[in-house]
C-alpha cells in the first residue's frame, strides 16, 4: 500500500520487496541504505551543481551583455527569470518521468540537450533568442537537481536522507562561491559568450562520467505504471496533503528571498556600491559561505534535533535577521552592514532548503521522483515570479532586495506556523557511522 502524502514514513524501505531479504537478494539494481559512499556524494553533488552553475556563472556579465546586444537591464535580468521558469517545468516533466522510466536515461537525454543549448547561446545575436535559449538551457539543468533528490531517495532512508540533502546543499553553497568568481575570470580572458562555452564543456564532462559511472536507482518493480493517467494521479495525491504543500511553498518561498539576491545583487554591488567584477565575485563567495555553513551544521544537528525543530528555527532566525536588514537599508546603511546581514540571512537558508524537502520526501517513498519535481518547481517557479520584482519602477537597489526578501520570508514564517499542525511528530535517531 502506498503511503499517504502526510503519513509518517514506515520502517518498509521504499527500495526493499515485500518479501523477508536475503544476503544474496538482488532484486534491486541498489538497495536503500544507511551510510552515504563518498564516490555517490560528489557525482550527485556535481549534478546538483550544474544548477547554480547556469544561473551565477554569467552575473557578473549582466552589463556586458546588455551592451553588447543593445538591451536594457530589466530585459537582461529577464534571462535569469526565463532560465528559472525552464527549470520549473522540466522538474515537473523530467521528475513525473522518472517515475516510470527509472532516473538514468532521463537523466542523460537532459545533459546531452544541455551540451547542445549552451553552445548555441554562443552563437546568439539577439536577446530575445538569448532568452528563449535560456528556458530550454534552465529546462535541462533541472535534470541534475531533480533526479539527484529522488535518487537520495531510492538509495537511503532515515536520517540519511537529511544527511545527503545537508550534503546537496553543501554543494548549493559551493557552486555559488565558484560560480561568479569563474565567470569574472573568464571576462577577463573573453566575452560573455566565454561563459556559456564553459557551460557546455562543463555539461558534456558530466554527460560522460554520469553515462560511465551512475546506475540506475529505481528498479522497475518499483517504477509507476498507468501512463499520463498515473502521472496526474501522482500529482494530485501530493497536491491535496495540507502538509506536504506547506512545506513545498515554505522552501519555495524562502528560495525566493535567495533568487530575489541573486538577481539583484549584482547592481547592488556593482552599481550601487561600485564594486568591480572580481570584488562582487567574492562578496557573492561569502554569501554561498553562509549557506554552506549553515548546512553543514543542519547535517550535523540532524541526528540529535527533529528536522522539524531545526526548521523552525531558522525561520525565526531568519525572520529577525532579514527585519534588521530591512531596518539597515531603509536608514541609508553602508556596504558592510548590508552585507553582513545578507550573509547572515543566507545562513538561515542552509539550514531551511534541506530540511523542508527531506521532510516532504520521507513521507513519499513512493512517489519521490515526482515529489521532487514539484518541490523544485516551486520553488524555482516562485523564484521566477519573485526576483524581477526588485526591478519594478527601475533598477534594483538595496532596500528593494530588502523588501521584497523580508516579504518572502514572512510568508515562510507564517506557512510554518500553518504546516506544523500537520507535520508527523517523528523522534530522529542518529544513525551509527
């Protein structure tokens, strides 16, 4: 029997046949576990970071590419928007897909189109095909991110799940600190089109080593059946739980503040506080810090804490934190207090976007690939929505991030309060090494 969308996860892994196991059983290509394999970390990892990749790499070329192809800010912003709404809907495609298909050949058809979209860009003359370009680029990085979750899934349970999503967002972290910092060097020995050749080798090393190395996790025993009529089924179980929504739009809209700095703070910086390329690229190194650090310590706080307890408080840490960065802009503040209360917040962030998707999965064993793509959905789709609105009326300054990211977390403060009602009352145990 398939769990409900709130019900508290069973002992049965999600993986396991129903029959007693065996020590020589192979009936599933891998089966669900405890301990997380280093080899396993960094390839999902690296997939996961093909994501950040395509949104921060080319930041730092806002200006460049406005210049070169005649266009005004907002329509260059609009690129991180149309890549953010690709992205939302090849989660939703490529993760209901999955479901029935298993997670390697999706997978690898997405990587290959990625290769292909991101050489193109290359080559384009207009902003309008830059940014038709970007939707289709945005729609296969979702690929890397979305089956990298349902394939935490298939492989672990218990604690080690959270363990593996503190371990992706490690690399959500990481992947920003490298990402502008890369794209600023490569502006210094090229054009912005530089950028997005990178893009497409980077996408083709990972075509390879995934096509060599990563087996399949969904054996077909466990694959859903029924067709485009099972899809929407998957779909509409998940979206009637109170509990699984609340903790969907939760993250989705706390990634909202995140989207909402990352496509405002390069005029921030730049323009407003008159950084060069290479200094934005190290104060957006120290922001992707702060949410490496933070989910780092989620990982370690996870065996001891409930994950419902960390989120809540972040939250309200994040709550106070982004009020007082309101507070600082409106008063005309200065480069450091600016940017010590944006990292802080950002901090807050490493803890809520592995812990509200964790929770969210473990209660769906058996729909994950399609948990996943809506979970990430959201949360890009809303990202979409959100961060051009700092540029609403002109070009986005510090006090409108500040709004707009204290609005998004406010929301998140108060769906917190609603999908706690509903949340299992789980005991984490901590799992042995």
């Amino acid at each position: 029997m398939t769990d409900g969308p709130g019900a508290t996860p069973t002992s049965t892994s999600p993986t396991s046949t129903p029959t007693s196991p065996s020590p020589t059983a192979t009936a599933s290509p891998v089966p669900a576990r405890t301990r997380l394999g280093v080899g396993l970390v960094l390839l999902l990892s690296a997939l996961t970071a093909i994501g950040p990749l395509t949104f921060d790499t080319y930041l730092a070329a806002f200006p460049e590419i406005g210049a070169d192809l005649g266009a005004s800010t907002a329509a260059v912003q609009l690129t991180l928007t149309a890549s953010l709404a690709g992205l939302a809907l090849g989660q939703l495609f490529i993760g209901s897909l999955s479901d029935a298909y298993g997670r390697r050949r999706p997978l690898l058809g997405a990587l290959a189109l990625y290769v292909v979209v991101s050489a193109a860009i290359v080559l384009v003359d207009s902003i309008a095909m830059l940014t038709v370009l970007r939707v289709v680029q945005g729609f296969a990085a979702a690929a890397g991110m979305v089956l990298s979750m349902a394939t935490i899934r298939d492989r672990f349970e218990g604690v080690a799940v959270s363990k593996m999503m503190a371990r992706l967002m490690l690399v959500v972290g990481v992947a920003p600190v490298l990402a502008p910092t890369i794209g600023a060097q490569l502006l210094r020995f090229g054009s912005w089109r530089l950028v997005f050749g990178f893009l497409a080798v980077v996408g083709l090393v990972l075509l390879v080593i995934a096509s060599v190395a990563l087996r399949e996790s969904l054996p077909v025993e466990k694959r859903r059946t029924g067709g485009t009529r099972a899809a929407l089924g998957s779909y509409r179980v998940l979206l009637t739980s109170r509990t699984f929504l609340g903790l969907a739009f939760l993250s989705a809209t706390y990634m909202g503040a995140m989207f909402t700095y990352v496509s405002a703070a390069t005029f921030v910086f730049q323009d407003g506080y008159s950084l060069s390329a290479q200094e934005f690229g190290w104060v957006f190194a120290a922001g992707a810090a702060g949410i490496t650090a933070g989910s780092q310590v989620y990982g370690a706080l996870v065996g001891r804490f409930e994950p419902e307890r960390i989120l809540a408080w972040a939250v309200a840490a994040g709550v106070v934190l982004v009020a007082a960065l309101l507070v600082v802009t409106a008063a005309g503040g200065g480069f450091w207090p600016v940017t010590t209360l944006l990292v802080l917040v950002l901090t807050t962030a490493g803890f809520v976007m592995p812990s509200a998707p964790a929770i969210a999965l473990a209660a769906n064993p058996q729909r994950a690939g399609t948990a996943a793509a809506l979970l990430g959905a959201l949360q890009f789709g809303l990202g979409a929505v959100i961060a051009p609105l700092t540029s609403l009326g002109g070009q986005p300054t510090a006090l409108r991030m500040a709004v707009v990211m204290t609005a998004t977390i406010l929301v998140s403060a108060v769906l917190l309060l609603v999908t706690r009602v509903g949340m299992p009352a789980r005991r984490v145990r901590a799992v042995a090494a």
